[in-house]
C-alpha cells in the first residue's frame, strides 16, 4: 500500500520561508548599542577638551569641566551607566565616531550638512551665530562691517563650522584656514591676520583669558547654527535613546540649570 505525503499548501509555504528568514536576519544583526553599553557598564563620551564652556580640561586641576561634560554625567545617570571621557576634536569628530571610539560625541557640535552627510545628530540644545576676535590694537577692524574687506585676513580652524561658513560668505577677504584653534589665535595676535571666526562659549575664553582680545559681534544674525550630540549612523533605538535623554532635560530644567553654571543661558535652547 502506497502512502501518499502530506503537503502544505503553496502560501503557508511561502509564509514559513519567509518567517525563516527573518528570523535569520534578527540572528545575524548585532545587538542595539545600548544593550552593549549596558553589558559594558559605561558610555564612551568623545569631547574636546579645549572648548571653554563646554567640554574644557582646566590647565591646573585636569579636571573636565564645562555645560557637556556636566549633561554627560546626567546622561550617565540617567542610564545607570559610568562615563568614560575620550578626547576628541572636530577635525576627528567623523573618524572618532564611524571608527567606534566613543559612543557619542557631546561637545556642542554645529549640526552642518556635511557633518549630517556622515552622523546622526540629536536634537539641538544650544543655537550660536558667529563672533569674530581682533587685538585691542588693531586699527584696521572697528565693527563687523570692517572684515570683508581687501587686504584682511580672517582665520579660521580647519574642521569647525566656520571654515565652510566663511569660504562662503567672505567676498574680499583673505581666509586662512589653521590646522589648530591654537594656531588661529597665534595669527591673530601676532598680527599676521586680523581677526578670527569663533562662537559664543569660545569668545567667552577669549575675553576671560586673553589681555589683547576684543570682540566683535555681528550686527544683525550673520549665520546661527544649532548645536546639537552626534552618533554614527545605524542604530536608531541610542539615538531614541539619546533624543529622550534631551527632551528631559529641557522638561525638567537641568539644561537651563547647567547653561546658567557655565554662562552659556543666552545660547540655550529649552523648548
């Protein structure tokens, strides 16, 4: 006696090939970055350790101190997590991430299109127009009207926001792009250039440590940008995570607490 085998049929086929599948494709993905920081026990937190208000290394205690460095211990906090300090700047901001040296970069990053080309940024918690530093004995720059001017050179630093912004805007002045901030206020100084591109939290390092700096404010809004953390691409639910994080912060009030400690109310965006 023959016997004759059972068959499904053709759709519930098609449905547990496909169910198949997709299990094999949860199997293979990794796990989300915030499960591997969980596991870990820490977040890693890339920072720039020279940028005054932010995220700045005190030349005497070591210590980091700045508005970022306090809302990473609150991130750190608030995710149970200890937090681990990278030095950073933002001409590595792009290979530190992508190459998985810190989980996230908080160090008031100006959210551009060519850094959202390659990151992922949350939402802003801090908004910057441009300001520009002369010497207290530099005739040639009275008000912002005087900069594109021929015959001025402005600096800038190779990396940050300002040097794309500038490369844009100037029309007959001469821009230097340096290989460090250091180096731009080097320029300036000694007088080979006439002033230097910066924001905000920066100028304020500039007036509180340097006897020979004067600032310059724009007019009327020259260029805003918002400031915001980055995270490599790829993994929606940290940045969900981190997204959650800033929108309590803003809620419950330590943002606006952390701006005022560190000078940096009049940038801080709160809703």
């Amino acid at each position: 006696m023959s016997v004759s085998r059972f068959r499904l049929p053709r759709r519930l086929l098609v449905a547990a090939a496909a169910l198949a599948l997709s299990s094999a494709t949860l199997a293979a993905e990794p796990p989300s970055r915030l499960e591997r920081l969980r596991q870990a026990g820490q977040v890693r937190v890339c920072v720039w350790p020279d940028y005054y208000g932010i995220s700045y290394r005190h030349p005497v205690t070591r210590q980091l101190v700045g508005l970022d460095v306090d809302l990473a211990q609150e991130l750190g906090k608030d995710l149970g997590l200890a937090v681990q300090f990278v030095d950073s700047s933002f001409a590595r901001l792009v290979e530190d991430l992508l190459a998985d040296r810190c989980d996230v970069a908080m160090f008031a990053i100006g959210v551009t299109p060519l850094r959202q080309e390659k990151l992922r940024f949350t939402a802003p918690h801090l908004a910057s127009d441009i300001y520009a530093i002369t010497t207290r004995s530099n005739r040639r720059i009275r008000t912002w009207d005087d900069i594109d001017r021929p015959g001025v050179v402005v600096a800038v630093a190779r990396g940050t926001l300002h040097e794309p912004v500038m490369r844009e805007k100037l029309r007959q002045a001469q821009l230097a792009v340096l290989d460090t901030p250091h180096a731009r206020e080097q320029e300036v100084e000694s007088g080979r250039a006439d002033v230097f591109m910066t924001d905000f939290p920066y100028s304020r390092r500039m007036l509180d440590s340097a006897d020979w700096a004067r600032l310059v404010a724009p007019t009327s809004t020259y260029h805003v940008t918002p400031y915001a953390w980055a995270v490599a691409p790829g993994d929606e639910r940290w940045l969900q995570a981190l997204d959650g994080f800033v929108a309590r912060i803003k809620r419950d009030g330590r943002l606006l607490a952390a701006a005022r400690r560190h000078g940096l109310d009049p940038i801080v965006i709160t809703q």
